[in-house]
C-alpha cells in the first residue's frame, strides 16, 4: 500500500536512490505514490564529500528525513545524514512490517481485491491503529474484539481476523472462556473444588502456558489462558474446561463451557 498524499516535514521515509549526480541524490519514495525527493549533497553525509557515490549507490534503499515540502513545486527535500542508526533500523522494519500487512490483505480478501475494497479497509484500519501491521496483529490477539472500533462489516472483520491468527506471529495472546459448573451432592462445594483443580491442570499445563481460573459468579467460572499462539491457547482453554466438566460429570454434577460471560457481577 502506498500513501497517495505528500509526506510531512521531519518525517522520516523508505526511498530507493534513482539517481546520482554531483550536486546530489535523486530518491523514489517508497511509501507515496509517484512521489519523488532530492537530498542534496551536503544532506548525504556528514563532513566535506569528494564524491557522492563514495556513500550512495544506485538501487541502494536509503531511510531519509523529510526537510521540506513544496506541493506547488512538486519538490521534497530530504536527508540522509540526519537520520540515526537506530532510527535507520526502526524505521525500515516498520516499513518490512507494512509489506507483510500489504500481503496479509491480499490473502484476507484476494490477490484481485479492487482499490475501493482494499482503501475502503486500510483507511479504518490505519485510522484506529495507525498501521495495517498493528491492526493485524491486534487482530491476532484480541479477534473480533480488537476491531470493534472500525466501521467494518461482519464479513471484512471475519476475513481479517482469520487471515491474522493464520499469519501473525505475536509474543503471546489471551483468550478467555467460562465453564459452569454444578453439584447437587452433599459434597458439591468439595466436588466443585476438585473440578477446579483439574481445570487448573494439575501440573499438566505446558511451561510456555499461563492458564488461571476464576470465580465470577455462581455457578461460573472464568478461565483465562496466555500462550505463545492463538491455536496453542485454544487448544489449552477447550482442554481445561473439558478436564473440569468431565470431573464434575464424574461425580454426578453438570458442566458447561460457553464464550460469553454471562454472570452480571463479580
């Protein structure tokens, strides 16, 4: 995806270097469309330059401030020297980032997505996120959830969220659930302790699981997993409240496991 406006000044910008000449370096944008900056020679680098192809090559991407702007002029003005190495090194993976969002959005709604679809859902998503990346990757965490703020449809927020929690890699993600549980016996306060003993796992949840369980109001319980993947936490939710129901069931009580939180006070 590119931007169809103009960058702001003391931005910083992905350009590939076009063109070299002796007064400086001519740079394509990467991020706008068709928009096209000059970094003059004194820009390219710091201290007396003998020769400009002694510090740009042809090809090379470069990551440029912005100094100025001048729309009637169609000229950009840039500069290579005052960019950092660390903000070189962010600001190039925030642009592989949005590469990798570009080709997640052909993969939610195909390689022939028109532009009206395709702007239609990158301006919501940039709008509340900032970034496509960040969007899909809050999609990979939180779902549905995540994009409540957008004015997307049902349909657009599905595409997303499958296409992030297929593609995403996060540090981690959360997903909770709720199983009810009751025991009629005269040991059913006991019998629903055990239950939540098993739902805790007992020892058997993998090292790189963070699974609690809750009370919330009776007779619900919540049960939050933290894991390395979203399949990974699924996967140990729907376990963990299998383990508590057929405990419960084992000892003539009930169990049932729904998504929604449905006790109105904790």
């Amino acid at each position: 995806m590119k931007f169809s406006g103009w960058p702001e000044s003391g931005e910083l910008v992905v350009g590939e270097v076009d063109e070299i000449e002796d007064f400086g370096v001519f740079v394509d944008l990467k991020e706008y469309e068709d928009k096209r900056g000059l970094t003059h020679v004194s820009e390219v680098a710091s201290g007396w330059i003998k020769n400009v192809r002694d510090h740009v090559r042809e090809g090379q991407t470069v990551v440029c401030k912005v100094l100025d702007v001048d729309e009637d002029a169609q000229q950009i003005d840039l500069s290579i020297k005052d960019v950092n190495d660390h903000q070189r090194s962010e600001k190039i993976q925030e642009w592989k980032n949005e590469q990798k969002a570009d080709n997640w959005m052909l993969l939610a709604f195909g390689e022939d997505v028109d532009d009206e679809t395709y702007t239609r859902v990158a301006n919501e998503i940039l709008a509340e996120f900032g970034s496509l990346y960040d969007g899909f990757e809050e999609a990979a965490i939180h779902g549905h959830e995540a994009l409540e703020g957008t004015d997307l449809d049902d349909d657009d927020l599905d595409a997303l969220v499958e296409t992030a929690r297929e593609n995403v890699s996060v540090p981690y993600v959360n997903v909770t659930g709720y199983v009810d549980l009751e025991c009629p016996t005269a040991e059913g306060v006991d019998s629903i302790k055990e239950a939540l003993k098993a739902a805790e796992g007992n020892g058997e949840v993998p090292d790189e699981v963070d699974l609690e369980v809750t009370y919330v109001g009776s007779p619900e319980y919540r049960i939050r997993v933290q894991a390395p993947n979203y399949k990974t936490a699924e996967s140990e939710l729907e376990t963990s409240a299998n383990r508590a129901i057929d405990m419960i069931e084992g000892i003539g009580g009930t169990g049932e496991f729904h998504r929604e939180r449905r006790t109105d006070d904790e």
